[in-house]
C-alpha cells in the first residue's frame, strides 16, 4: 500500500519536474523563437493576446534597435559581442511587464508605447 502512493505521488510530481508550467520565450533561434511565442499566445486567454503582441513587438524592437547600433558602429572586423535577447526565459507575464516598466521610463513622445493596443 505504502508503495503504491509513493508511486502515484511520483507521478503526480513528474509533470512538475519536467518544467510544464506556464510557456518560457525561447529565443535561441529565430525557429525556436517563433515556436515559444506562438505556443506561448495560444495558451493565453484571447483578452491577453493583444497586449502580450504589443509587449514583445517592443521589447524586440529594443533588442533589434541594440544589435543595430552595435554593428553599425563596430570597426571593421571586430568581433561583436550582442547580449542575448530581453525575451528569453520569459513567461508571456513577465514579458509585458517588462514592456511596461520600459514604456514608464521612455519620453512620452516614443510612439510604441501610446499605442492604443496597450495594457492599462
């Protein structure tokens, strides 16, 4: 008997060990990033879709707007060390509010965060 409920409470954990909680950004390449994401907003409820859309298109376009200016303003044939994406490792909760906690020290003129998709 006793063996019997240490194996059900081990099945019971299992699914928590193996990590299936809420879905993490991955953005190890543009492959896996676009499979987190969309994995991450379909297990969303549809009222937190739009924000979670306004939240990544910012922090990427912070994340791209880096590695730009990094390469353009590189010497020739220097090697440029770009920091792993803000997104990653993120839950879709953790990625819009970092979106707002950028929008709340940005100038009130940045276009992005006025957009009218945006959380309140």
């Amino acid at each position: 008997m006793v063996r019997k409920a240490g194996l059900i409470g081990l099945l019971l954990v299992l699914p928590w060990l193996h990590g299936c909680g809420e879905p993490r950004a991955d953005t190890s390449s543009p492959e896996a990033s676009f499979r987190s994401l969309r994995v991450m907003y379909r297990s969303m409820p549809p009222a937190r879709r739009v924000p979670l859309e306004w939240a990544v298109e910012l922090v990427s376009s912070d994340d791209l707007n880096d590695k730009v200016q990094r390469t353009a303003f590189a010497s020739e044939g220097d090697a440029i060390a770009v920091p792993p994406s803000a997104l990653n490792g993120k839950t879709a909760d953790a990625i819009i509010a970092l979106a707002m906690d950028r929008c709340a020290h940005e100038d009130r003129d940045f276009p992005i965060c006025h957009d009218p998709r945006r959380p309140r």
